[in-house]
C-alpha cells in the first residue's frame, strides 16, 4: 500500500512533462505541416550525392584492397 505513496505523485510528474512537452511542441510550429512529409515519400526524385558517379580514384584504390586481399590467400 506504500507504494501509491510514490506512485501516484510520479504519474502526475510524468503527465505534468509530457503536457509541457505537447505546449513547447505546439509553440515551436512543431504541427504546422502534417501533409508534407507523408507525401515526400512519393517523391522519386533521388538527391544528387547518390546519383554522383564515383570517381577513378576511389576506384583504383578499391580494386587496390581487392588485389591485396586476393594477394594473401
């Protein structure tokens, strides 16, 4: 029975951060714009450090690990 004791006055701890957190949330324009990243995922636009082509030298110093592993066996 001594343990409503804590109980209790730690739920109404916890209830008092998360009403703060849901007003500093709302303060922030943290709800303003509910649509736009469900809707981002469509999008098939790739970002262009993706599409980038690797270069020669990054390459030439991958197939250098490969030849060096080969190398070992």
């Amino acid at each position: 029975m001594s343990i409503i004791y804590v109980l209790i006055p730690l739920s109404i701890v916890l209830m008092l951060f998360a009403i703060g957190f849901f007003f500093w949330a709302v303060k922030n324009n943290q709800f303003d714009d509910l649509d736009s990243p469900a809707l981002d995922i469509l999008d098939d636009d790739q970002p262009e450090a993706s599409a980038k082509v690797s270069s020669p030298q990054s390459r030439s110093h991958k197939d250098n690990a490969i030849g060096r592993l080969d190398d070992q066996d």
